[in-house]
C-alpha cells in the first residue's frame, strides 16, 4: 500500500506579491550553509588555501554565477535542446524550472579556474593558477552534497523527478494527481548523493592527506557522485522528452553524463599524484 501524500505548494510564501519558492530558498539555503562550511574548512590546519573576506565573497559570486548559469545552459544543451531552439527566450526563464547538475559543476570549474586566474595575475595567491583552483575546488567538493541534498528536497516537494512505478511500501502517490504508485526518488537522492556523499567527503577531507595533493578531492567527488547517480537513476523516471537513450530501457541522460563524469574524476584523480 502506498503512501498517500498531500502536495504542497511549490510557494514557500509570498511577499508584497512577490512567490517565494521552495527551489529558491533550497538555493539560497546551499549557498549560505556551503560559505560557512568553506570558511571552516579553511581555517583548519593543514589547509592547503587561504582566502581573505574579500576573495572569499568574490569566490562566492562566482561560484553563484557558475552553479546558476552552468546548469541551466547544461539542461538547455543536454536535456531539452529541441525546445529551447523552437522557443528561445524560455532559457532565461528559471523559474520555470530545468537545471543540470552536470552543467552547474562544469560551470563551478570555470567560474573557480577564472577566479584563481586573475588573483593569480594580481600577485594574492601563491602556487600558480592551477595549485590554487584546484585547492578551492577540493574544498568546493566536500561542501556540495549539501547543496544537492537541499535540491533533492526542493524537487520532492515540487514533485519533480519522480521515480518509476513501484509496489514497496514506501512508495509515494500525490493525492489529486496519478494513481501510480512510484519510488520517491529525490529522497533517494537527498540520503546518497547529498547526506552519505557529504560525511564520506568529509571523512576523506578530515581523516586522509587527500588534500595535500590538489585535486585528489575533486576527483574523488567526481567519482562518488558518479556512482551514486547512476545507482540512483535506476529508480527514477527517465525525463519524458528524452526518454531512455539509444533504443535502451535503461540508460538514461544523467547516468550517461555521469559515466563521462567518473572518468573525468578518475582521471583528475590519478593526475593529483604526479610531481608536477
């Protein structure tokens, strides 16, 4: 028997006419949590980055413009090209939702690489351009599951990538909307990609010397999160434009994207330990 559950509102609250979202707060609550986190990682012995309030708020922008900008234009090119050549104004239209995760980590990378860059040419960050985004991103890696775990949250409210049918007894119905019962896979999402995922980023980050070769703790999120979304993914229904890929009942687009992204982790990994 599933569980029957009411929908709530994707309005958090309004004011002075204003709709204040679930998804946007579930943004603004990653971000502010993540810039704390950051700053305590820092601060930690044995950090391999020092960032003053200043360049830490710049990062901050930047990471903001990368997550927002990267991925939507990666579900634009990934995951609705079609639509959005037919009807481009929509690409700007956020609020109605269509985000990649993929994109927005491909988007953190090249907003922290353009970061490091100029403050490497001001002569305020020492070991080069590279040393230093790559030791921001490691940070950057054990503070994301929080973020994706807000998201995953927001989704399951707004009854968003939900999961394929299913008989288990957790399954979920939305009263008002299908019969069908269906996996909740958000939440799914929410414990593996964002609780587990963060306390072994953190284990990793605290207990091993990973982050004294940088980039080791990029990579290795890389490959987790990887892992976990294709695990996760087996559970959840595939986007309805997209369907499975290739004439599959199985493969879906974020699991293809995330098999692209546990190589690219591997091999940002396995370069972490060279001498140069």
């Amino acid at each position: 028997m599933a569980i029957v559950i009411n929908p709530i509102s994707p309005v958090a609250f309004s004011i002075f006419g204003l709709d204040i979202r679930w998804y946007a707060l579930a943004y603004v609550a990653a971000f502010i949590v993540g810039y704390f986190l950051f700053k305590h990682f820092m601060r930690a012995p044995n950090s391999q980055i020092t960032l003053s309030r200043h360049q830490l708020d710049d990062l901050l922008t930047a990471v903001i413009l990368g997550v927002i900008l990267g991925g939507r234009l990666g579900y634009v090119l990934f995951y609705n090209l079609p639509f959005f050549l037919a009807h481009p104004l929509e690409i700007f239209a956020v609020w109605h939702g269509g985000m990649s995760f993929h994109g927005g980590l491909v988007g953190v990378i090249v907003a922290v690489f353009l970061f490091a860059w100029r403050r490497n040419r001001r002569g305020e960050l020492t070991g080069g351009t590279y040393k230093a985004a790559f030791n921001i991103l490691d940070i950057l890696a054990v503070v994301a599951p929080i973020g994706l775990f807000f998201g995953r949250i927001a989704n399951f409210i707004n009854m968003e990538v939900m999961g394929r049918p299913t008989s288990v007894p957790w399954a979920v119905v939305f009263a008002g909307g299908s019969d069908v019962p269906r996996h909740p896979s958000p939440l799914y999402e929410a414990a593996a990609e964002g609780v587990l995922l963060f306390i072994i980023m953190y284990c990793l980050y605290r207990f091993t010397n990973l982050r004294r070769y940088p980039g080791a703790l990029g990579g290795m999120l890389g490959m987790l999160y990887a892992v976990f979304r294709v695990f996760c993914e087996q559970f959840r229904a595939p986007d309805i434009q997209l369907g499975f890929l290739f004439n599959t009942n199985w493969l879906t687009m974020g699991q293809l994207l995330s098999g692209i992204m546990f190589i690219a982790g591997a091999t940002i990994f396995a370069i972490a330990f060279r001498k140069k």
